[in-house]
C-alpha cells in the first residue's frame, strides 16, 4: 500500500501589475495616503508634487485631477521633498485632502469633483479620516503630539473642535463607528492607543514590538476584534477584547507604511517599499495569517489600497505611476 501524503498549504498565487501614469506628474512624487471610494468605485491619490487629488474611475481606468492644492519644498526628515496635499479620506458626499504643505485639510464635493474652503491648521497634517458616527473629522498632527478634531456636522465646512494632546507622535489611524474607538500608533513610543470617540479621551495604551522605527499604519477586523499594526517589516495582530494581545505576525518585508484591510473577506493587503514585494495574506478566526497571494512591485511601493472586487492600487513614486493588480476571482 502506498505511503498516504499530506498536501501542503496552497502555494501563493502571483499578481502582475499594470501601470497608469499619473497626470502631469514626473518621478519621483511625493505620495502617502490614498484611499478606496467604495459609493462612487474611484481611487483617490493625492499627489504632492502637482499639488492635486488625482482620481481614478475604476470602471473605466481612467485618471482625472482635482487641482489647485498648495505645495511647496520643506525639509522632512533632514532632506528637502516637494510636499502638498498626502492625505485622503472619504466623508458623507465630501472626499477630505490634508495638505502637509499648507497645515490645510481641504473638502472636495464627490459629484462636482470640486474643491471647497480649506481649514488651516495651526499644526502640519499627516493623516486625515472622517469619523461618521460623530460627524467628525480627525487629523493626526505629530509636529505638536496631537490629534486635531473638527466638526464635519456641515460636511463641506469644517470647523475647528478640540485637540487631543497625545504621549508622543500619532502615526496612521482606525476608526470602529460601532464601538466608538479611535486607534492610532506613538511612532515614537512603540505603542498603540485607544481613544474613545464620544469623550476624546485616551482609554489605553498597548505596547508593540515594531523595533527602533516604530509603528506605522492600522487597519482593523471589528467583528472579530482584530486591529492590524503596520512595523516596517512586518504586520502585527492584536486582540483588541483582550488589551492587544499578539494573536500573530506577517512577515513582508521591509518598507511598509499604510495597509489595507477587507472584512468581507478577511483578506489583509501590505506593500513593502523596500522590499518591493505586496503581500495578500487571508486571517484566519484565531489571528494567524496565511499567504494567499503575492506581487513584485518597485522600489517605494509602500501604501496598498484593495477595492470591493480584491483588486490592489499602489503607488510608484519613482514612476509616477499607479500600479494595478488585478487579482483572481478564486481570490
């Protein structure tokens, strides 16, 4: 009788990428944040370098600009880059644009693809992200150790609200509407924090292994309490109903920034810009994360946004260019 053989995991399967150049760009550009419309089936990317919000129809593929954002060269983290709008984030009818350059976040009406009224903040923006079940408008501002509240009750006029003071820099953000929380990482601190909406108060702080660079992007599963933190090689899943306790870790590679998450599928999307590699890993009930599918991408690559159909939109920043990888239906 033969010897009986387990199967191993499936292998992963192998995205290829197409490119869109981005409008009236030349590389490098400078881009961070970028965001999935899901009402509307677009890609936002704002572009620091042309000073707009470039958007792509997913339908068609075709990439339009919303111009006329500020921009001018400042020195980040000792070297000189062009900056302007690098933040992104969807409202109610309105797409909001933080503008580094400027300390500015900016609405653009969603029909009209037209730009309102700025609001100046008195702190540089990083991330911007709308918060719906309280009409708000949350900003990360490192510079001063904050977060910057603004009403959105008017969703094209932005006011100022509050300030949250923080224990160190707020680096990337995940709102969860249902419970009422607010997540952000210390990149400064190797720490998470937990912040409750309603009150605008720091509800708790967990500890995270991310090494010297600290951490970056958040992501988060709420009906099965997982909040993903992005490490600059790594993703780690913690037990948001248990104090953040490490349920497992994605190892990517180096270079990673923001990252993506869709519940609908449990799928877990991460491009590593040094490493020049994205990841699509499927979380399973207990936290552990498998490899589903993987792509070669190009150096700077480091922010993957997945849309309703799994397919994956990242930047290159060398080129210019919006990468696209179509992924399998069995995906």
């Amino acid at each position: 009788m033969s010897p009986v053989t387990k199967a191993g995991p499936p292998a992963a399967a192998q995205l290829v990428a197409s490119a869109l150049e981005l409008p009236d760009a030349t590389g490098p550009v400078s881009v961070d944040y970028i965001a999935y419309d899901e009402s509307r089936s677009r890609i936002w990317v704002p572009v620091g370098d042309t000073g707009s919000a470039d958007v792509l129809e997913i339908a068609t593929h075709s990439l339009v600009s919303v111009d006329g954002f500020k921009s001018a060269e400042h020195e980040w983290h000792g070297k000189k880059r062009r900056m302007g709008p690098n933040a992104v984030s969807v409202g109610d009818g309105v797409v909001y644009i933080g503008n580094r350059a400027s300390s500015e976040v900016c609405p653009i009406d969603e029909a009209k693809l037209k730009q309102g009224i700025c609001l100046k903040l008195p702190s540089a923006t990083d991330g911007v992200v709308y918060v719906a079940s309280a009409k708000e408008v949350w900003v990360t501002t490192p510079r001063d150790q904050s977060l910057t509240v603004l009403d959105a009750s008017h969703p094209s006029q932005l006011k100022p609200k509050l300030v949250i003071k923080t224990p160190g820099k707020p680096e990337g953000y995940a709102v969860d509407n249902t419970a009422g929380i607010f997540y952000t990482n210390l990149e400064d601190q190797n720490q998470t924090l937990v912040v409750d909406i309603k009150t605008h108060s720091i509800n708790a702080s967990w500890p995270v292994d991310c090494g010297e660079a600290g951490p970056r992007g958040l992501a988060l599963d709420t009906a099965r309490h997982f909040v993903f933190v992005a490490c600059t090689s790594n993703v780690q899943i913690l037990d948001t109903a248990h104090g953040g306790t490490r349920l497992g870790t994605l190892e990517t590679g180096a270079g990673v920034d923001n990252i993506d998450y869709r519940s609908s599928t449990g799928l877990l999307y991460v491009a590593a810009g040094k490493a020049e590699r994205l990841s699509v890993a499927h979380i399973d009930d207990t936290g552990k994360p498998s490899l589903v599918a993987s792509g070669v991408t190009v150096a700077g690559a480091r922010n993957a946004v997945a849309d309703a159909e799994g397919n994956i939109y990242v930047v290159d920043p060398g080129g210019a260019r919006l990468l696209v990888f179509i992924t399998p239906p069995s995906q």
